[in-house]
C-alpha cells in the first residue's frame, strides 16, 4: 500500500555504513528496525559513486560493501556536492536519519538538526537526535 510506504522512515546511509555489518558482525537490517521501526535505504549518487570508486582501487572489503548495496537496492537520489554534504542535505529533505561512523559528519549533521544512527561499542545502532550539552 501507497500508504504504508509514506510511514516508513529514511534512512541515508554515508559510505561507510556499507563497511559496518562486515567490520563488526551486526545485522544491519534488524539493528535498524530495532531503533527507527519500518525503514527505507536512501544513498546519494555521490556516496554510490565513492562505493564504485573504492572497488575499482581495490580498497580491501570494497567487494563486501558493494554487496550489500546490491542486497539492500536502496533508492539512489541525484544530490550536488560532496558526499559528506550530499547525506546531511537529503535526510533534511526527507525528514530521515543519517547512519555514519564518522565522527565529522555526525557532529555536522546533529548541528544541523539532522538525527543520526550510529554504532555503539561497537554491537548496536543507536539514535541521537541532538548534540548532548
């Protein structure tokens, strides 16, 4: 139904968050669902178009990140600017949720009011919705 998939919630994922089920043994699809519910994968171009670069430097663990971009068939959604920028700016478009392990690009998008996903002690996702005082 049309409107089942409006109450599902954005999720945008950095280029890193492709390295996460395979650097620290998560399932990233039930991890989500823990913490946002019923969820959508959204990726800018431009975080496809780093993924793509990586597997043709033959960055190590580039074939198991590009694998689990094939598995999870996220929307991809044409956004200027570089990656970094290009995540915080769709997930304010769509009201989603950054899921990142960068420690800059958290910190921007919490300032921009931005949610994140992220993991915790390295075995759960959470989200922080703003910066702690």
């Amino acid at each position: 139904m049309a409107s089942d998939r409006l109450r599902r919630y954005p999720v945008i994922l950095d280029t890193n968050a492709f390295y996460l089920p395979f650097q620290f043994n998560i399932n990233l699809d039930s991890e989500l669902e823990r913490v946002v519910g019923s969820y959508d994968y959204l990726v800018p171009n431009t975080v496809v178009s780093e993924l793509e670069g990586l597997l043709k430097g033959r960055e190590p663990k580039s074939r198991e990140a590009m694998s689990l971009y094939d598995h999870i068939s996220p929307e991809v959604v044409e956004v200027m600017g570089p990656a970094d920028h290009a995540v915080i700016e769709l997930a304010q478009e769509r009201n989603g949720a950054v899921l990142t392990q960068d420690s800059l690009v958290r910190k921007k998008a919490l300032a921009a009011g931005v949610p994140v996903i992220f993991l915790r002690s390295g075995k759960h996702l959470v989200l922080q919705r703003s910066e702690p005082y």
